[in-house]
C-alpha cells in the first residue's frame, strides 16, 4: 500500500501549526530532559546530605516539609519520580509531534499528528502544555487538521 502524496494545499495551511508545534515539541524534549536529570538527581541524593543542606540554606522550606508529616526521604521520592514522569511525558509527546509533523508534511498522513497533538495539548503530560504553548499548538493544529476544507 502506498501513500497517496500530500495535498498542497493542506501543507500550505498546516505549516505555521506545524512549526507552532516543532517548537512546542523541542520545548518538551528539552524541559523533558531537565526534569528527568533532576528525578534521577533526586532518587540518588542522600537523605542525611538533603536534610542538612535544607535546615541550614532553606529553612522555611524545611519547616514546611516538616508541617506536612511526611518524611522527608518520601517526600523527595514522591517529587521525584514526580519529575521522570513528567520528563518522560516531555520526550515521548515532543518526540510524537515531531514525527507526526514530519509524516504529515511528507505522506499527508494526519493520524500521528493528530494524536501528538492531542497529547502535547495536556498539561499534565507535556511540559509545553503546563505553559499553555503546547495547548494552543495542538488545539490549533487539530483544529486545521479536523477542517474538511
């Protein structure tokens, strides 16, 4: 089975999304990446090292950790891995908008992109998303790609 080639006139409307979206996706694979070094930074820190360097360079922050009752190595593994997933989420939605973006400018295919975007419009999934970019830039692009015109 072979693709059909692009429609010209659907590449015309869908590149400045496109680009809205290469962006949003290069945002998340990089902020991705930051979030994932400072998770598996945080999973191998020493508690008693964390405890001192908080109680002495942070000290309201510590009184405010201790207020909340959960010790505190839980609490650096819940922020933590909190920080991989959120990472993780980055890399594989800006690493899907881009693929889908290329699929699409390339073939016409609008399966991927739709998904990708779909998935770089939530917050809880894409950083880019937590900062709004990713939400416009997906909504937009399902948006252009839904039009039957």
């Amino acid at each position: 089975m072979s693709a059909s080639p692009p429609d010209p006139v659907r590449q015309g409307r869908t590149k400045l999304p496109g680009i809205f979206l290469l962006v949003s996706a290069g945002i998340n694979i990089v902020a991705g990446l930051i979030f994932v070094g400072i998770g598996l930074h945080g999973h191998t820190v020493a508690i008693a090292e964390f405890r001192h360097r908080l109680e002495t360079e942070y000290p309201a922050q510590h009184q405010e950790i201790s207020r909340s009752g959960w010790p505190l190595d839980r609490w650096i593994w819940n922020t933590s891995t909190g920080l991989l997933v959120l990472g993780l989420g980055g890399v594989v939605t800006g690493s899907l908008a881009i693929a889908g973006v290329k699929k699409l400018w390339r073939t016409g295919s609008t399966r991927l992109t739709i998904v990708a975007s779909l998935l770089i419009a939530v917050p809880g999934i894409s950083p880019s998303g937590c900062l709004a970019i990713g939400s416009l830039a997906g909504l937009w692009m399902v948006l252009i790609l839904s039009d039957p015109e």
